[in-house]
C-alpha cells in the first residue's frame, strides 16, 4: 500500500508542476490613453454657428397686433336672488292647510 500511495503522490505532483509549467493565456484589456482627442469637424462647425446665432428683434408693435385685448366675463345672476321677491309674494299668498 505505501508503493501504490508513493506512485499516486508522484503523478499528483508530476501533474501538478506539468501544469503549472504552461503558460496561462489571461486575456487582459489595454485602455489607450491618449492625452489629445480626435476633433469631430461637425461638431465644432455646429457649436460655432449655434454661437453666432443671433435672435432676430422683434418690433414690439407686431406683437400687440398678434395679442388679443382681455375682457373678462360678467359675473352671472344666482338664480335663486333673480326670483326672490316673487317667491316671497307668492309664499305670502299661499293658504295654510291645517288637517
């Protein structure tokens, strides 16, 4: 039994430093980092007319032409205050019922 363990040790041993010995292919990542940046010609053509722009003036006569004036509503009548005195006279013509 001490032969068959030996043996077994070796080739654990063996096949460990078998494997150990090849060279493992991590895949790494390599991040270029350069310190100037490729220009973007249409960009910088549009950041440059989007400066230049300037707002037409509006003429301040033309926007009170556009504008309506604001009249508010009148206030409605309550019902209830339109017919009040004829209510009341009615009520006072009324016969009381007694049963």
């Amino acid at each position: 039994r001490p032969a068959k363990m030996m043996r077994s040790m070796r080739v654990g041993s063996s096949l460990l430093v078998r494997v150990s010995s090849r060279t493992i292919n991590v895949p790494r990542r390599a991040f270029a980092i350069s310190a100037v940046t490729k220009a973007d010609l249409v960009q910088d053509l549009y950041l440059k007319e989007l400066k230049a722009y300037k707002l037409p003036k509006e003429d301040p006569a033309a926007a009170e032409a556009s504008v309506q004036k604001f009249n508010p509503p009148s206030a409605p009548k309550s019902p209830e205050e339109a017919n009040l005195a004829s209510e009341m006279q009615e009520y006072e013509r009324q016969t009381v019922e007694i049963e």
